[in-house]
C-alpha cells in the first residue's frame, strides 16, 4: 500500500535522457528538444521567452505545446491534454528549463 502523497517515478518509454521533474504526484524524466521539435516550436519557443510574471493564454498553450513535444520523446503515450493537466504555476519554469536545455 503506498501513501497518497509519495511521488511516483515514471520509468521512460523512449531512451533520450533529460531530468527528471516532478509533475503534481509524478515524476517524469523530460529529455531536451530535438532539433525538429526546436525548428517546429521557434515561434512559441520565442513567446514563452516573453513570460513576465504570469503567462498569458497564448504562452500557456506555448508552454504545453513545447513540454508535450519534449516529454512525449520518453513517454509517446501521453497526450496534450495530461500535459495541460500536469503544469502549474509551480512547475512550468523547471519543465522549461528541461526541455531548452543546452548541454554544457
């Protein structure tokens, strides 16, 4: 039996590494962008650069469009709408982050 607040990990389907973040109760290991994905989002890549304190509609859908397209690498399951209902205030600047990642 395990406890309603314990994290649970999410081993990834897809083997392209990425940190793991800890989304609500689940924690997911979110890869960077692809190069395609990077080409295909720049226009929202470029508004979600533009976050001032909130986000605006048009930068939360940005912000779900780029974590689904990254996320979606190690776990092609899952669907935009439980990306949508994983982000929060709390947590979109780390799945961000993740996902736009340089390596050093």
């Amino acid at each position: 039996m395990t406890n309603e607040t314990e994290i649970v990990r999410h081993e990834p389907k897809g083997r392209r590494g990425g940190e793991w973040i800890t989304l609500g109760l689940d924690e997911y290991r979110i890869p960077p962008l692809g190069f395609r994905e990077l080409q295909d989002l720049a226009g929202d890549i470029q508004a979600v650069a533009q976050i001032g304190e909130k986000p605006t509609l048009a930068q939360m859908r940005g912000v779900a469009g780029i974590a689904h397209a990254a996320i979606k690498r190690n776990y092609p399951a899952m669907t935009v709408d439980e990306v949508l209902d994983a982000l929060d205030l709390g947590n979109y600047q780390a799945v961000l982050g993740a996902v736009l990642k340089r390596a050093s």
